[in-house]
C-alpha cells in the first residue's frame, strides 16, 4: 500500500493566499520539532498530541496525523511532558532512530520504544497528563470547547442600515456522553429617505441536547429549543423532546449522527387574540460535521411534523463553514432555510437567512 504523503496541506484550498501567506511564516517561528517518514519526507513543526498510536503532527498551522509505524526518525530538543504507558510522568527531550527512543529528563536518560509513549503535553502542566477516569458526564469542568462569532452591518447614504449576527456554541464531548448548547440572535434595522429606522429582521434562538451512548455508536438523547421570530408571528416556540439516534461514521474528520424522537411544543403568537398552541411532535434530524483542513463544514438538518397531522410539518436546514485563519481566530458562512408547511395567514412558507461573522475558538 502506498503511503501517504503527510505534506500534501488542503490549505490551499479553503484559504485565500493572504492568509495562507499569513499563517506559513507563524507555523515556521514556532517549529521546533523534526520528523523523518518512512517514505523520506522530512518535516518540521510542532507535536500537539497522541492518539491511540497515532502522534498529532502541526505542519504548516494544519495537524496531520502520523502513525508511529510511519516514523523513521524524530528530534524533540525542546522539553515537553511525556506520559509513558507505566505511568510515569516526566518532563524531557526525546530522539528517536531506527527502534529505539532515547528519552532525556533531569539529566538522566532512558531507553524506550515509540509504543511506550501513551500521552504528550507541556512540559509546565505535568499534571494535565494524569489520566481523567471519565465517568457519565463526570468529570463535568473538562472536555469542553466553545465558539464565538459576530458580524455587524453598517450603511449609510441614500439608504441606512445597520445589524448584527452573533453566536456563542459550547460542547462537551466524550465516549460516554455529549453536551451541546448554542445561542444566536440576528437583529436587523433599514432607513429610507431619512426616516426612522424600522426592524426587518428579529430573530433569537437557544438550545441545548444531551446525548449519552449506550454502544459506540447508539445513544439516547434529551433536547430542547426556544425561537422567537416577530416576522414568523412567533413571540415564542418551545420544542421539548426525547429520543434515540445512530451515529454511521465517527473518525478524526467526520463526525455524522441521525436521531429521531417525540415529544411537544408549545407556541405564543405576536398577533393579538391569537391562542397559544401545545402540540405533540415527532422529530426526524441529522447532523454532520466534516473537518476539510483547516475548515469546519457543520450540517443539521430537522423536520418536525405533528402526529396528529401529518401535513403540518417543518422542515429547518443551517449550514455554515468555519474557516480558522491563525490561533483559533477565523470566519463563518452560515446559511439557515426554513420552510412551514403551515404557517399563520399572512406569513410566507420559506424564510432564508445568510451571515457572515468572525469566529473564535476555545478547545478545538
């Protein structure tokens, strides 16, 4: 089987050439580890982590995975934190050749093999190499990330405008459990002729999911949800429900799960003498998250019908694609389509809202 040629980057690809023009010079300042392949690449830049075998390698800001059998030779000259499979815990440089690894701590050296290594980290935070006993959703203050985005609009001349498009993501990820949590409000206001500013969009959401795996790939899971969307009539729509979903592919780069499940909805309208409607629902969704270098592609995809009847339906699609820059630091196009197969007189079927925002990253 042919190897892979671990320096082919989809950089290029996702990014404009100023940025990439922009982030080659940082990957080079903070290269300071080397690593030879067995099929005679030669590359320099920084070790980030191991998994199951596999060391994570940052080439040129984009981290490339390399099992151990691939290595032929690797210098770390610059002290990191090693965690070795008998548990021993140090602080050290290591070089490797041929079989064997030389490992150098506190002037003192060992002989170990590339398998021996379970964990790497900084060499000042020993003590975030100390094996985490994961329980269900425990410990709960770790395996968090969170994203944040903003965009704001500004207009002026024969017309005005101005707005905003804001999100905030929290996850919390393991074997045994899963937590998401997001928010997001797009407020958009329009002056013509000099008159006042009147809103042509308003729209707030919230929602949160926790999921917990009984097998690899089957789990159960609780969800809810809270729109507010004065040009949909929607003072305020609950979504509250239960259910059990399959994920087919799980990896380092896609991630894809499809759920179904019941529950209810309760709906408050902005149009006066309107009742509030409780409707039982079912749920159908999905959703995808495929890494494409240094880009993220996001994908859910809802439909949301009544039992009761059946061609009353919603169907609900937001996509966007997250493209890191430098440092967690980057953008997102972001497309939501939403369709209602019944919605209240006066308001129309399809409503589609595009952003662009930039985006930072915390754990990931």
């Amino acid at each position: 089987m042919k190897k892979p040629n671990y320096r082919r980057s989809t950089l290029l690809a996702v990014l404009p050439l100023f940025a990439f023009a922009l982030a080659m010079p940082l990957a080079e300042a903070t290269a300071q580890h080397t690593v030879t392949l067995t099929n005679g690449d030669r590359l320099t830049g920084s070790f980030t982590g191991i998994d199951g075998g596999v060391w994570k390698f940052n080439y040129l800001g984009q981290v490339q995975d390399i099992p151990a059998a691939d290595i032929s030779e690797m210098t770390i000259d610059s002290p990191m934190g090693w965690r070795l499979a008998d548990g021993t815990i140090v602080a050290g440089t290591l070089s490797f050749s041929g079989s064997t690894a030389t490992l150098s701590s506190a002037g003192q050296t060992q002989r170990i093999a590339l398998a021996d290594v379970a964990a790497i980290g900084s060499a000042d935070n020993l003590e975030a190499l100390i094996p985490v006993e994961i329980g269900l959703f425990s410990p709960i203050t770790k395996f968090w990330s969170a994203l944040a985005s903003l965009g704001i609009t500004s207009k002026s001349g024969n017309s005005k405008d101005r707005g905003f498009a804001a999100t905030l993501e929290f996850e919390r990820k393991t074997e045994r459990d899963r937590l998401d949590f997001d928010f997001g409000a797009v407020k958009q206001e329009s002056s013509t002729g000099g008159g006042a500013f009147q809103t042509t969009v308003s729209r707030y959401t919230a929602g949160g999911r926790g999921e917990i795996f009984a097998s690899r790939d089957f789990f159960t899971f609780l969800q809810t949800r809270f729109e507010r969307d004065i040009f949909q009539d929607l003072s305020l729509r609950s979504s509250n429900n239960l259910g059990i979903g399959f994920r087919p592919i799980s990896n380092g780069e896609t991630d894809l799960r499809v759920s179904a499940s019941g529950g209810f909805q309760v709906e408050q309208f902005v149009t006066p003498g309107t009742p509030d409607a409780t409707d039982a629902i079912a749920v159908f969704d999905s959703e995808l998250r495929q890494a494409v270098g240094v880009a993220t592609l996001r994908w859910k995809a809802q439909l949301t019908t009544l039992p009761q009847e059946l061609d009353d339906y919603r169907f609900r699609s937001a996509a966007s694609l997250t493209i890191s820059i430098i440092e967690g630091l980057g953008f997102r196009v972001a497309v939501i389509t939403e369709y209602d197969n019944n919605p209240q007189p006066g308001i129309q079927k399809t409503d589609n809202l595009f952003s662009t925002t930039l985006t930072y990253t915390l754990g990931r």
